[in-house]
C-alpha cells in the first residue's frame, strides 16, 4: 500500500518524533510498502523512502513562525486562512494516491495551527487517504504551552476530535488517558504503540553479527546463554546441552549459543562434535542450542564475541579444566551474569561473583540456580522486556502492521 508520513521535520533533523517517524519509514518499506515522508525540513537518506520537502509544513517557516507570534498572542492574522488554504492544496497534492497518512503531533500540538487546521479540513472533508492522528505530545495539557492558547477556534481544534480521523494513536498508557479526557473520547477508540530500540544499532553491532542474530532468532531469546570456547571434550560442552533441556522447563524460550570452532590440535573433536550435534538432536534442542561451528570453521573476530556478551543474559562455563579463564573477564566487562563450574581457576578470578556448580553437577540442579538467579534479577527482567516488546521490529510487526492492515479496511 502507499503510505504517508507527515511531521514538520523529518532526518536527519535530530529530534525524538524524526526518529520515530525514520523507523516507521524504514520498517513499513521493508514489509513491501510505499513510503513517501512529507515534511518542512529534512532530507532524503532513508533507502527506498521518498522524501517530499515542503516548507510550509515547517514549524520554523518564516510565515508560520509569523503567523505564530500573533496566534500566541491571542490573535489570528489576516493571512492565517490564506496560510491555510496554501498549505491544504499542498496536502492534497501530496497525498494524490496514498492509502494511508499518519500525521505525527500535526492534530495534538500548536507548533503550525495552518497545518493542522488545513490537515483537519481535508480528514473532513472525506478523501480517500485514511488518515491517523499519532499523538506523542498534547499541547493542551503541557504547562509550558498553556499562555499560547485560548479557548476558541483555531486553537481549540487541539482539543476537540476531528471528524474523518480513522485512528487515534498514542505513545503511552498516560497519554491514552490524557487525550482521553482532553477530546471525551472512548479510550477504548486510542490505540496505544510504543516507541522503540533499533538493538543492532544501539549496540553498534557488526554486520555479520547482526545477520547471525537475525538468522538464528537470537533477540527472542528469553534467556540467551553464551559459551565461548571451542569444541574439545574438556569444555564439558555435553552438560551445558543437557543443562539447557532442564532449563527450558522453567524458561521455555532459553536457548544456548556456542561460538567456537572445534580445537585445532585433537583430531577427535570432530568426533566429540559429532557427539554434541546426536545430543542436541536427542534432546530436542535442535532449534535452541546454537553452535557458530556448523556456521564457520573460523575463530569468531573479537569484536563478534563483544558483540553476542552485550545480547547474551548469562555466560555458562561448563569446563572440566581451565588454567585461567578469559570468558570471566569479558563476562565482568560486560555485566554479564556467570554461571560458571568450581575449579580453582574460575573461583579464582570471580570469587564471589558467580554462580558456582560442580562439573558433575547434576544438569537439573545446575538448570534450577540459573533460573532462580535470572528470575530475582531487575536488569535482566528489563533487558528481556526491552528485546521482546520494545525492539522496533517488535513493535512493527505486533502493533504497526496490524494497524495499516486494518485502517485500509473499510468499515460496513
């Protein structure tokens, strides 16, 4: 479908609504959409998104800031619906052909009062686009806004429903009640969708890091348990599996990633990962214990293995030996809880900082004190709540998609 964006700015110009609206833009041409971005200032950087620069839509316009000072005055200037009627062409003319329009703070805020009085006559006036007003601030329950606005046409259009809006759209469970009682509207008639994280980008993730994650559904991961060494039989890597089957039970979503490649100096441990892969498979954990050496033969860049502590919940060292224990050191690093087996070297070098299991520890017991250590921890908690609710692609595909799928149907 063709879909409009329309805010007074979009990227590269800075700010919280020009990122949210660079996210949709990038999510909605991904899912196979046409997105086109009006605005006032703004470029065209985002691939495959058309960017329509039209200043008029500008908060900082000359003639709008103009037209501003005497409507913040109490005052509504002879070119106000001239301004107006300018700026509704415009609109018209841009939105020759687009299915869907979400208007971000354009019908909540009296940052241009022509734009949003010339947005409200065309959602009137019944066109073809379906429009959704997307509310991230409401200028009439904002303190520091309330000596620009006065109760009578045209600000008050900020504070009434539109007739012709397909959607009411809010960033939070308050704004829902706000707007609720500022328009007397069913709160029921608000959709609320989040703001988001891109992780990837946030993290400065490399590439290749970011298409493992992808592939392997990493991010869903609810915990992700890291094991950073190769494949030898010293590793111990058979009780981190069976660990993992009996944690699972309790955290159903727990997955395991391996990420290195089998030792370079024992030709059995192509045998031993051979042995790992029928005990994965028989243990049913094919598509949650995840081993990079079935990927690459190659040692991981370290700049890759930062990458997977920062998305990782907790490192599992399941070893039988060790003479001294590096994973212990990126894990303090990184914050990333441990859970590591009793031999002196580890115990050496996270003292009281770890969770401590025997190497024949029982795989069930071993299962239960990561799961009570992750269930009593806050960080992990918000972690885990940020991956799975919070992710763009998250928000997209639960809330945003829904929403143009649904504004396109027409009601009988």
């Amino acid at each position: 479908m063709n879909i409009a964006i329309l805010h007074y700015s979009a990227p590269p110009i800075v700010g919280g609504v020009e990122s949210v609206i660079g996210h949709h833009a990038r999510l909605m041409t991904s899912a196979g959409h046409t997105v086109r971005i009006l605005a006032g200032r703004g470029a065209s950087i985002l691939p495959g998104v058309q960017f329509v620069e039209t200043p008029l839509f500008d908060s900082r316009h000359p003639e709008i800031l103009k037209i501003k000072r005497d409507l913040d005055a109490g005052n509504v200037p002879e070119s106000f619906n001239e301004t107006t009627r300018i700026i509704a062409e415009l609109l018209r003319e841009n939105l020759a052909g687009v299915d869907l329009l979400f208007a971000h703070n354009v019908g909540s805020m009296n940052k241009n009062l022509p734009l949003s009085t010339a947005l409200m006559e065309i959602a009137r006036s019944g066109s073809g686009t379906q429009l959704a007003l997307w509310h991230h601030d409401l200028a009439w329950i904002t303190a520091r806004y309330q000596n620009e606005l006065y109760d009578r046409y045209p600000w008050n259009i900020l504070a009434t429903p539109w007739a012709g809006v397909r959607r009411h759209v809010v960033v939070s469970e308050l704004r829902r009640a706000q707007l609720a009682a500022l328009m007397k509207i069913d709160s029921e008639d608000i959709q609320v969708i989040p703001n988001g994280v891109q992780i990837e980008q946030f993290l400065k993730l490399e590439q290749r890091t970011s298409e493992i994650i992808e592939d392997l559904n990493l991010l869903n991961a609810a915990p992700l348990l890291l094991l950073p060494v190769r494949i030898t039989r010293r590793k111990n890597i058979e009780l981190a599996l069976q660990t993992l089957a009996h944690l699972r039970k309790w955290m159903p979503e727990a997955r395991l990633l391996v990420t290195g490649p089998m030792g370079p100096h024992n030709p059995k441990n192509l045998e031993y990962f051979g042995e790992l892969l029928d005990l994965r498979n028989g243990l049913g954990l094919k598509e949650s214990a995840h081993f990079m050496a079935e990927i690459s033969q190659d040692f991981l860049p370290d700049r890759m293995i930062v990458d997977f502590y920062h998305i990782a919940d907790g490192l599992l060292l399941t070893s039988q030996e060790e003479g001294f224990g590096i994973p212990i050191l990126e894990a303090g690093l990184c914050g990333t809880p441990i859970f590591c087996t009793n031999i002196a070297p580890l115990q050496e070098l996270a003292g009281e900082d770890a969770v401590y299991f025997s190497p024949n520890e029982e795989p069930e017991k071993i299962a239960l004190s990561i799961y009570l250590r992750l269930k009593s921890d806050p960080t992990h908690h918000m972690r885990n709540k940020v991956r799975q609710i919070y992710r763009w692609e998250s928000i997209y595909q639960r809330d945003i998609e829904p929403l143009c799928q649904a504004m396109i149907q027409r009601d009988d």
